[in-house]
C-alpha cells in the first residue's frame, strides 16, 4: 500500500500547518501579555494615583495650590477623574465665583518653560460634579470624584497641580461675595493610576 500525502490549509491539519498554528498562539499568547491602551484601564502592576487637599478661599486674585502629586521617576500617570467643590453660602453655580486650573509643572503664581495647562482643564469656573437642585442650596450631597471625558496623560517626574482663584470681578459683574479664609474653603480631589515606563 503506497503511502498517502496528507494535505492541509496554511496553519491548520499536519501536513506544514503545525509550526504555524504553534507560532500563531505563541503570538496570541505575547500580546495578551501586553496592556495596548493603560490610560483607559489600568494596567498590571498599576498603583493608585491621588491628589487631595482642602484649603481655606484665598485672598482675592491670587492663584493658590489646592493639591499636588509627582509622577515617580521610571513611571508614567494618567489623571481619569476630578472634584473641585466650594463650601461657602454665598456661591452660586455659574457666576464665574472661583477659577479652577489643572496645570503640569507648574507651581501657583510662577511660570516654567515646561509648565502648562492640561489640555481642556486650564480653566474651569463649575463645581465638578455640579451640585443642583435641592442639594444646591445647602451645598449638600454625594461628592466624589466623576470621571473625565478626557484625561490628563503625566510623563515621568511630572508633578500634576491644582489651583484655585478667586476672581475680585467675576465675568457675571459686581463683586465676589465669597469669604477669605476659614469657614470658606475649596476641595479637590483627583484620581488615577500610574504604571511602569518600560
């Protein structure tokens, strides 16, 4: 009986598919090793990224820190949710009462080359979340972080700000009627991940 050639389609059966299909799922297997996109999930080996403070409303037309956090050498960040809020009885939602700005190493009140705002976060003059409706007047209610329609991508050794100002003439005219200092203060909180460079 005379030997039979088995035959099969490339990457399948016996006859030269064998080697492909093994290579095929070794590929497979490497990529799903790999985190395509880190800055929409965090990736393995991720650590929390958070920023915090709360401060008492500055004097009047002076950019403040509210908090601040570094991107530690080696590692990359990704800032993916933000509250800002006011505790003070006399803010109103949309009166342009107090400028918030999202910067990348750039300390209040001073100017590097390589600071900057974060795209789309320079200047933000609402309450996130907004507090509305009945919470509104007592300035009540759940109060975290929401998640951005874009986030904010940190390179190593990036140091993320964020500052508070307190306009002496709001663009809704007349003067600001917020307090300075204590009981009035400002929260924020931002919140992400960072993960290994390499």
């Amino acid at each position: 009986m005379s030997p039979v050639l088995m035959k099969g389609k490339p990457g399948y059966g016996p006859v030269g598919g064998a080697v492909e299909t093994v290579k095929a799922a070794r590929e497979l297997i490497e990529r799903c090793g790999k985190w395509p996109y880190p800055w929409s999930y965090p990736p393995p080996g991720s650590q929390a990224l958070s920023m915090r403070g709360t401060i008492a409303l500055p004097a009047q037309n002076t950019q403040t820190q509210v908090c601040s956090f570094n991107v530690p050498v080696g590692k990359l960040g990704y800032l993916d949710s933000l509250m800002l809020t006011i505790n003070d009885g006399n803010y109103i939602e949309g009166m342009g009462y107090a400028q918030w700005a999202v910067v990348v190493n750039q300390p209040a009140g001073q100017t590097f080359a390589i600071g900057r705002p974060a795209q789309g976060y320079g200047l933000i003059t609402t309450e996130m979340p907004l507090i509305t409706g009945a919470n509104a007047a007592s300035r009540s209610g759940s109060q975290w972080p929401v998640k951005l329609p874009f986030g904010v991508l940190l390179e190593s050794d990036d140091t993320l700000y964020i500052h508070i100002t307190i306009p002496s003439a709001p663009a809704s005219g007349g003067a600001n009627p917020l307090g300075i200092g204590y009981p009035s203060t400002t929260t924020c909180w931002g919140l992400g991940w960072i993960w290994p460079a390499a």
